[in-house]
C-alpha cells in the first residue's frame, strides 16, 4: 500500500501532506490577504476565493519562524472542521507516493499538545519528509474563533 504526498517547503525545510486532505493550491501573489484586527498571531487574514471567503494561516508563524513571503510562496487549501482555510507554505514542490512501510510514525514526544500535528516521518531515498496533519495545526480555539469571524463580519447563520 502506499501513500501519496503533496510536499512542501517552509524555510528549506521539506514536509509533506496527504494529497487527499489537500482541496487546492493557490498562488499567494494572486490574491490579496486582508488583515483581521486582533485575529490570533498565525492568521495572516483572509481572501476572496470564488465568492467565498478563506481564512489564510501562516505555516511559518504556526512553527514559530520569521514571517516572509516568497515570490514562489503557495497556499494549500485544507478542511479544518468543516471550514476550508488556506495554510501559506514557501513552495510546493512535488506530488510522491510512498510505500506505507517507509512511513514511521511521530515519536511520542511529537505527537501531544503543541506538536500534535505531526502524524508521522517519511523516507524517500536519502530525505526525510516531515508528515503533517495540517488541520491539526488550528486548535479547537483558533476554529471556534474563525467561526465567530465568519458570522460577524460576513453574517453567516448562526447555526454553524
């Protein structure tokens, strides 16, 4: 059995998602991200998608890096809850399989509180891809708060 991965770039480093959870890839440069007042650190705001707005993380905020917007920065749509939100990444730079056997599971250091995200290390040759759950990376709070965002500012019914 194998794995297909969408990997990724953020400051050089390589990570990998499963090509399954991913909704769509975007060019950062093509869309204006508005800023949110006192939206939470990683939140760099959100865009017009289709008529729809997508509330954008930053990846390299969410791993505690410096902040910076690369002319080839990406941003990979995912479901978080039952929201898509986009998470911005340096570069996407390939789509792998990998044999379920080349993938070990996350420490168990790395798999509770703050580094919940991180479901597992694949091997691919010589590299090793971080696997991440992206939707992992909003904490329960983080969504709640992007539900209340959408209801205020954009009026969506109350019942979400």
């Amino acid at each position: 059995m194998q794995t297909q991965l969408l990997l990724f770039d953020v400051d050089g480093k390589q990570y990998g998602v499963e090509a399954d959870k991913v909704q769509g890839i975007l060019r950062l440069n093509k869309f204006t991200v508005q800023k949110i007042p006192a939206a939470p650190q990683a939140l760099d705001g959100m865009i017009n998608l289709r008529g729809s707005i997508v509330y954008v993380f930053n990846l390299r905020a969410k791993l505690g890096l410096e902040r910076s917007a690369e002319p080839e920065s990406k941003i990979i749509l995912i479901y978080a809850d039952t929201m898509i939100v986009g998470c911005i990444v340096d570069e996407v730079t390939d789509i792998v399989k990998i044999a379920e056997t080349d993938i070990e599971a996350a420490p168990a250091f790395m798999t509770g509180g703050e580094m919940s995200y991180i479901k597992g290390i694949g091997k691919q040759e010589e590299a090793m891809i971080v696997i991440l759950e992206l939707a992992e990376f909003l904490t329960a709070a983080e969504v709640s708060r992007l539900y209340e965002y959408a209801r205020d500012s954009i009026g969506l019914a109350a019942d979400l």
